[in-house]
C-alpha cells in the first residue's frame, strides 16, 4: 500500500472530515495519530477505526493550548518516531442561532479564539513536524481552508474568513521555504459539506448558499477526504502551494 511505514497526524480527527481523512490514510497503510479534545468522541473514532484493523491512535489534546501543543511535539521528537503526513484539519466557525455574528458585533475573545483554532494550530503543528520531515528529506502537509477564504464569505463570520485566506498564504511561504528538502504543503479549499460544522448554520441559510452551487448539492467528508489522500500520495510529488477546491463548483479558480 502506498502510505504504509507513513506516520500521519490529523487534527480535529474524532469526527466528520478529520474523521474520514484519518479513515482513508489508514486505509492506505499510514499510522494515523488521532488529535482531538473531545474525549469521548475520540475514544469512539479509534474503535471505529481499530474495529477496521487500522493503524491508529488517539491523543486528547486541546489545540488552543500552546504548551500542550508544543509538549506533544517535542515527544514526538524525541522519540524514535518521526512525522511524514500533516493534515491541519481542526476548525471553528462559531454563529449565534445558526447565523454568523457580522464584523462589528465579534466578541474579541470570540476573534482571538478562531485564530488560535484555524491559524495559530497550523503554525504550530507545522514549525513542530518540519525538523523530523526535513530529516527525512519526505513530507506532506496539507492544510484545511474553505471556499471562505477564497472569495467574501456567504456563512462564516470574517474571523473564520480571515483565518482559511491566511492560512493559503501561509501554506504558499511555508512551501516556498522547504521544497528543497522534499517536503510539499498544499491546501483544500472545501465548500459546504455536510458536516456537524455546516449543521450550525440555519437551514434558510444553508438552502440560499445551495441554490448557488452548480452542481446543486453539498459535499461530503469524503470528498475532502479524496483531494487529501491524493496530495499526501506519490501522485502529487511535484505540486506544493497549491489549493484543491472542493466546493462544488461555487468559487472558480
């Protein structure tokens, strides 16, 4: 199998797109380090997943904290495990009653909390792998935006925006940086897809941004899951910097 004797992290894996990302790397032979906070879900992610006699295991780990973070990989260093595959999947568009608060009415701590979710992580989790990817002289990142940082967004507030179009920068300088050791960082652009995040939104909304899609329907996780496997695959040695929409059709690049 093409990823087997790879060691893959996915953030956010306990459910919807994480989830399914972990399932198809496993499948392809990849151990899976499952990252999540929720507790409970993870626990029930892994079984899923040891059921199908995957590779996997689970680490409850809160993000948004820094130092748990940066402990987490500072393990990983040091042991005699080294990271191939980073999927920088976990994220939060927060709303109030299914609808996004609009730009002047964001809580700052609301703001602050979406950055260190969607952007802050990411750095984090990729100045964390880059040494043990450039020793090997082998690496995948890829790196989970949204059609909201692609064009002005019709359902998550500017803070979740603002995160997805900065994380495609920092995808393009951060693959800039270290081709020459190997290493690829790419991003999925995803639209709407069915998932427990597009769950939050009211169904008005949700039917609105639908009746603008081309192909008339929302997305799945394994539709995400596909556009990953295939930038962490040998297939796509020779693309970085680059961002895979998966929307449907609803932004055009």
């Amino acid at each position: 199998m093409e990823l087997t004797d790879k060691v893959a992290i996915v953030t956010g894996a306990a459910r919807g797109i994480g989830f399914n990302i972990a399932s198809k790397l496993s499948r392809e032979g990849a151990t899976v380090l499952l990252i999540d906070k929720e507790e409970e879900e993870l626990a029930k992610a892994q079984q899923l997943l040891t059921n199908s006699k995957r590779n996997v295991q689970s680490y409850v780990l809160d993000v948004t904290d820094d130092f748990a973070v940066m402990s987490f990989l500072a393990q990983l260093r040091e042991s005699e495990r080294k990271i191939d595959i980073l999927v920088n999947n976990a994220g939060i568009s927060p709303k109030v009653d299914g609808v996004r608060r609009e730009t002047h009415t964001i809580p700052i701590n609301e703001w602050e909390q979406v950055l260190k979710v969607n952007l802050t992580a990411p750095f984090l989790f990729t100045k964390g792998v880059l040494p043990m990817m450039m020793e090997k002289g082998w690496g995948r990142i890829v790196n989970i935006s949204s059609v909201a940082g692609r064009q002005a967004s019709k359902i998550a507030g500017s803070h979740y925006a603002a995160t997805k179009s900065a994380l495609i920068g920092f995808s393009r300088t951060v693959a800039s940086e270290y081709g020459k050791y190997g290493i690829t960082v790419n991003n999925v652009a995803p639209g709407r897809i069915e998932s427990k995040m597009a769950e939050m939104a009211t169904e008005q909304v949700a039917e609105n941004f639908l009746r603008q899609v081309p192909l008339g329907k929302s997305g799945t996780p394994q539709d995400v899951s596909a556009a990953v496997l295939f930038l962490c695959s040998e297939g796509a040695n020779y693309i970085t910097g680059a961002t895979i929409d998966v929307n449907g059709g609803i932004y055009m690049n």
